[in-house]
C-alpha cells in the first residue's frame, strides 16, 4: 500500500525513533521522524535519513552465497536457498558428530533491535547443544556497576532532566549517540540549568556545553571520589537521605577523605579548582540530573568507574526530587517474558559458554574447546570485536564453516562458506523496546521483500524444520511470539497488547520516571556505598579511586587511545551507505599539539598508530580539544575504508573489565609516528 506508513528504527541506539516510510510501489522512497512519538518528537538522525538507500542498495545481498575461491577472497556463487539450507544443516550434522555439537557457535548481537527477530535464534542454538554465545559486548559492565551500588533495574528517565537545575553528562555524547536527549536538556536550560559535561576530549556535546571536565580516559572513580570528598567537606551532603536511604556512608566518608581535590587533579588531569567548582554546584543543586553512557564503562576497571559515579545522587538526595536522579538505561524491555522464545531449557546441562569478547581465543586452533562451526548474524565481528587480527586469524581458518546472515558482504561475511541474505526491517513484523525511553512500539511490513532476503526467525524456523526439532517455538508466528513476550504479567505493561499495538503506534510502559524514589534493588534496598556483595566476590566493597590502564609494556606504548562511536555510523552499520562514508571522511586521530610536536606530526598529515596488538594508518588531527597523552579515534570503520586496511579494533585487547565481561574498548596504550 502506497503512502505513510508507521514504523520503527530497528537500530543499537537508545532513542527507537518512531518512523514514516512513504511507500511508493512496494519501495521505501523516503523516512521521516514520527510527530507523533511522544519521545522522539518527529525528527530522525542523519543515519536514519539514509535508510531507504541502504535497504535498497544496489550492493544489498539478494540471494543466498556459496563460497567458491579462496576463504575472504570473496567469490562466492548465488545457489537457491534450498541448498544453502540443506548445506548448512549438513554441516551443522557433520560438525556435531565430528566434534560435539558445543563446537558449533553462534554470535549475534543487535544489528536489529527488535525482539522477536533478535532473539528468534537462540532457541535453535539451545536444542542443539550450541556453546553459549555470552553477549557482553556493550552494556554488561555498566549494568554491572550500576547493580552494586543502586541495584538492577531501569534508571531515571531522560526526560525526567527537563525539571533539573543541572545536568552532568558523564561520559556520553549525546549529541551524536542518543540525539533525541538534547531536546529534553535545552528545555532545562531555558529554565536556567546548567549543562557540564565529563569527558575525555571536547566532543560536539561538550563544545556545547558551559562547564567541561576534560579527564584522562579510565580515572572517573577517582573524579566521583573527589567530587564526594567536596561534597562532605563543605557540608553539602544531605544527611537525612543518606541516614535512610543508604548503607556505609561513615565508611565512603574515609575512602573520600583520601581524595582531596589535588590528589584528584593529579589522577584525573582535570584542574583542583574545576573539581571543587563541580562539587559545590552539585551539592547546591536543587535537582541534579546525571547523563551516563557507556564510555566511563569501558575500561578495565569500568564496573568500578559506573558504581562510583552512580552513588553521588544518593549523597545529595538528588532521587528524592523532581527532575533529579541518574539516567543509564530505562525501558520496557526488562518487563517482557522472553523465556518462552529464548527456550533455555532445551540446551543440555552444563553447556559451555563463550564470552563474544573473547572470539578472537575461542576460534584459536589450540583453544582448550575447539569452535569449527560459527554462525553469525546481527553482528559484524571481523570490525566491531576487539582484537580484529585475532579474529580475523580464527575467520580465516580453513577447517572452520563460517555461516553469515547479512544484508551486505561486510568484512565478516566476505570470510564466509555460506551467506544467507537479511531481510531489513521494513519487510518483518517485530516488537520494539528502548534503552533510552518507556515507549513500546510493533512494526509491520511496509514493503515487498528485497530479492530472496529472509528474515531471522524465518531461518531458524526452516533450519529447526529440517533437522526435525518439533517443539512449539519453532513453529509460532510472529505475532504469537509478541503476545508471548506480553504475557508474564508485569504491571509495567498492563494495557500492552497484541491488540493495543496492532496500530503499529507507541505505547507508553508504566515504569515511574525516576524508579529510585521508590526504593533500590540491592540485596539491602538502600544504596550501597559499601558493597557486602562485591566484598563476597573478594573485590574492593567501596569506591576505588586507582585509574584504569593498559598494559603498556614498559612505557613503549605512551599515548591513552579511546575508540567511541562516530556521528555518521551506528556502529560498523551505515559504512556501506556512499553519502555516510563521505560525511565521515578519512579515519582519523586527535591528538594533543604537544604531543604531535614532540613527534613531528602535522595536522592533516597520515599517521601510523601502533601498539603490540597491530596498526592503523590514520589522519591525524592535532587540536587541544583533548589532553597531552591522550587520543581518540572516533568511529567503526571497515578496514577496507581505512587506509592501510586495518580498522580500529586491531588495537584493542580481549581483556575483559573488573564487572560484567565487558570489553575495555577504550583502555588502550598506542605510540603514534608519522607517515612519509
Ligand atoms: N551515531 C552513533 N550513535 C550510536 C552508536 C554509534 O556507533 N553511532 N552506537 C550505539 C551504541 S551500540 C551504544 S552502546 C551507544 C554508546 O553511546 P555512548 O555512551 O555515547 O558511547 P561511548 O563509546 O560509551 O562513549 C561516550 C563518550 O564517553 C567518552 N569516554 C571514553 N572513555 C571515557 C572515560 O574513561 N571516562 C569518561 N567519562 N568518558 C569516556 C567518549 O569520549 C565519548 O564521548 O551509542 C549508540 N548510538
Ligand atoms: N573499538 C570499539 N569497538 C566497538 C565499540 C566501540 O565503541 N569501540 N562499540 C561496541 C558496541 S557498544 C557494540 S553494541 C558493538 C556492536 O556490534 P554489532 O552489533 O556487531 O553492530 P554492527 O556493526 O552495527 O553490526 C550489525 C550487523 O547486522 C547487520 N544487520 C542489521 N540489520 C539486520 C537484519 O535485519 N538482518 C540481518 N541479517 N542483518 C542485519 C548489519 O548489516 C551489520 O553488519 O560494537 C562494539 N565495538
Ligand atoms: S539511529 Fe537512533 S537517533 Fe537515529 S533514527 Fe535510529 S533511533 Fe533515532
Ligand atoms: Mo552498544
């Protein structure tokens, strides 16, 4: 049907925009942002103004591949998909019988948001006897050090902020990652509030902001101490709270009297007065409101970096106020029923599981358990996993199938045997959460289906039809799956309903904008400021203010590099989008003019940024937009569209951070010298 038609961005981003899809002749010709969202109030990213070109890029797989040159050559053949879906459950056969079916792997992650599709393979990989895929890429850590200190569940809402006095963006950058928050800020700051922002150079979120706290990457546990040392040492600790709410404050109060402002400008690079300046602003707040996002989060010590920052609310009793509180992650998601879908029963007892940081080891020919058959889809692991030339060694290996469900031959899917187009989502029927609002939304079809693209479940479905698995998970329809996933019965969703959302628009989730003012899901219910939990697992029970670092093998590797996201990508997606690429212009790295100097760096000039992991060839932008010692490369690009091939994660490290399994994305020690 021609027109406006409703639908979702299916996209890893905390916003879930509400679409319009003008549908001409079964195309999708243009998008919009949805007036109608209550949330993300009718406007769209740049990305997302560039989907119809990439569902209907001319690159786009249409047709099920068989790999027939060398492996990553990519030359592959178009075959049908009978034959690729027999192919594959021969293999999968094969590889059981040859080396357990715990050799098979799949990894996914959340290339497609939705639920149904998201979620529509696990129950296949559990009846097989799959090794667990852990899927800890992004936000366990944070929850992690969210949990041990406030408890589990959703954070303050976003739009909570327009009723604060001051916003503290820590460690995020809204303006290109969670776009549909700065509306909700600038309301604020027409209120007078003021907006600081924590981080480690001066990104398009802290250019605009009135106060910036430009720290050294890994030290926010040091910063939140000093900040809480200001805080009770000019008495701006609201007592009252603290005696109710909260457990171990004499406790934190001695860990905090270790972190005197100039300790902390010691350790964190940020000025004793810009500290002191911060803390008695916060402490005189009548709602301060903090933004954290995933950066502080991604360091070695990053469970320990999220748990101190979240404890300074409670100090001030900033969760007993409106507009008030500490925005991380929110949404409805946590109240759906996924266990019928995701069926875990079926996997054998004592199934191993493989941490997705940790891929680059686990396909290692002498790895304690072999891997020989991995089945990706959703992710693009060849860019986005850390340590790429591990991986891509684990990839290249000749006795491992490589199944890849894609909608292009990324980098990952050119190592494949067997490649399965994707169907996008604009052709499948799915069930939306957010991670930074409480609006539920379905999409439907909107358009014809691009080739012979197939969607996820759809797969799965075949694959379990023809290895004979009977139960009902591989036979229900989408719709049958959402009213699953809305039956547990939580008062959350009381009102959400097949029915109530078959108008494909938003729904609102009750979940209470700021849910810490009505208690905390710590074992205690208070906020842990001392930890009995983190003391069991034998880890420091209070905030510990000691940075985050590399191993720099002897100060051979001097520079800190961080990798955050770029405006133009939503992860490694949208490089496969001409005009995305463009705008984006050459991989490059900001580095500190004292820095480029004491190596003859110039600005513009081509620089190699090494370590002994690998190296990229990158554009070096020499600003004082970041500290001495310190660089960042912002941006998952695709080795090919860098230009000595290599892409960012060949500098990164598998290490795993203290909390939560997570990776240490931007925990990084690199030399950089320049390029004739
Ligand atoms: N345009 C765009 N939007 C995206 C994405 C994308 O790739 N592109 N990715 C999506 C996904 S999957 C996610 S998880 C989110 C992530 O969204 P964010 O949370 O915004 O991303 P991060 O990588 O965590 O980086 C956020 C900020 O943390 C800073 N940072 C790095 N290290 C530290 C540190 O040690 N301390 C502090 N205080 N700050 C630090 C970085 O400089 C950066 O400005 O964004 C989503 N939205
Ligand atoms: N250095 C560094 N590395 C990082 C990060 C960082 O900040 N720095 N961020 C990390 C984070 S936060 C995350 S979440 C991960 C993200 O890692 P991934 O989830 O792997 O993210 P994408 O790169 O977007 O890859 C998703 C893939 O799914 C495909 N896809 C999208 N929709 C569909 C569909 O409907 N069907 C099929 N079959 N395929 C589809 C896309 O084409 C794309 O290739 O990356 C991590 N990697
Ligand atoms: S990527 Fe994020 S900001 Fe862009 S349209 Fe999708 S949900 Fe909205
Ligand atoms: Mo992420």
């Amino acid at each position: 049907m021609d027109g406006w038609r409703p639908s979702v961005c299916p996209f890893d981003c905390p916003d879930t925009c509400g679409l319009l899809v003008r549908v001409e002749g079964g195309r999708a010709a243009a998008v919009k942002g949805d007036p109608q969202h209550p949330f993300t109030r009718g406007f769209l990213c740049q990305k997302m103004a560039q989907y119809p070109a990439r569902v209907h890029h001319p690159q786009r797989l249409r047709a099920p591949l068989l790999r027939i040159g060398p492996k990553g050559s990519g030359q592959f053949k178009e075959i049908s998909w009978d034959q690729a879906l027999s192919l594959a459950a021969g293999k999968l056969g094969d590889t059981a019988e040859a080396s357990g079916a715990s050799s098979v792997l799949p990894y996914s992650y959340a290339g497609h948001m939705g639920h149904v599709h998201r979620n529509g393979g696990h129950a296949f990989f559990h009846k097989l006897g799959a090794s667990k895929l852990g899927r800890t890429i992004c936000s366990a850590t944070a929850s992690a050090g969210f949990a041990h200190g406030l408890g589990s569940g959703p954070s303050t809402d976003l739009s909570w902020s327009q009723y604060s006095d001051l916003i503290v963006i820590w460690g995020s950058n809204t303006l290109s990652t969670n776009l549909h928050a700065w509306p909700w800020f600038q309301e604020a700051r027409k209120q007078g509030a003021r907006l600081v922002v924590v981080d480690p150079y001066r990104n398009q979120t802290a250019a605009k902001a009135d106060m910036h706290l430009m720290l050294r990457p890994g030290s926010d546990a040091a910063l939140a101490l000093g900040l809480m040392q200001v805080l009770i040492d000019e008495d701006l600790v609201d007592r009252e709270y603290v005696a109710a709410h909260t457990l171990g404050f004499a406790e934190l109060a001695q860990r905090a009297a270790q972190h005197p402002p100039e300790t902390v400008a010691r350790l964190t690079g940020v000025p004793a007065g810009q500290i002191v300046e911060l803390g008695r602003a916060y402490g005189r707040a009548k709602a301060p409101f903090i933004r954290t996002g995933w950066g502080p989060a991604r360091q070695l010590k990053g469970g320990m970096a999220m748990r101190a920052i979240a404890l300074l609310p409670a100090l001030v009793g900033a969760f007993g106020r409106r507009g008030g509180g500490i925005a991380r992650s929110t949404g409805a998601g946590a109240y759906l029923d996924l266990a019928p879908l995701l069926a875990g029963e079926l996997a054998p007892e004592g199934t191993p599981t493989v941490n997705m940081v940790e891929l680059g080891r686990a396909l290692a020919p002498d790895a304690p358990r072999p891997i020989n058959l991995l089945w990706v889809y959703l992710s693009n692991p060849a860019v986005v996993a850390p340590d790429t030339s591990a991986v891509l060694k684990g990839l290249a290996r000749e006795d491992l199938f490589l199944v890849c469900q894609e909608m292009f031959l990324t980098e990952t899917a050119r190592w494949a045997d067997l490649v399965l187009p994707g169907a996008s989502s604009l052709g499948i029927t799915d069930l939306y959460t957010a991670y930074g609002h409480r609006w539920v939304q379905m999409a439907r079809p909107v358009i014809a289906p691009v080739g012979l693209s197939r969607s996820i479940l759809a797969v799965f479905q075949e694959m379990a039809a023809r290895l004979g698995f009977s139960e009902e998970v591989f036979r229900a329809g989408e719709e049958e799956i959402i009213s699953w996933l809305l039956a547990g019965g939580s008062p959350c969703l009381e009102g959400v309903t097949l029915e109530s959302l078959s108008s494909c628009r938003p729904l609102k989730a009750d979940i209470p904008a700021n849910p810490y003012a009505e208690g905390f899901l710590t074992p205690s219910g208070k906020v842990e400021f001392y930890s009995e939990s983190l003391a069991a697992l034998g880890l420091d029970p209070l905030p510990g203010g000691e940075p985050s670092r590399d191993d720099d093998h002897g100060g051979a590797y001097p520079l800190q590099l961080i990798t955050p996201p770029r405006e133009q990508f939503l992860n490694s997606t949208f490089n496969e989008v001409d005009l995305q690429r463009q705008r984006a212009g050459e991989a490059s790295i900001l580095l500190h003019p004292l820095d480029a100097a004491a190596r003859g760096i110039k600005d513009g000039g081509r620089v190699r940024v090494f370590n002994a992991r690998g190296e990229c060839l990158l554009r070096a932008q020499v600003s004082d937009a970041v500290l001495p010692g310190v660089t960042v490369a912002e941006g998952l690009y695709w080795g090919a569209h860098t230009p000595g091939g290599a892409g960012i994660n060949h500098l990164t490290s598998q290490a795993l951070a203290d909390l939560g399994g997570s990776s240490a994305f931007h925990c990084n020690q690199v030399e950089v010298a320049p390029v004739s």
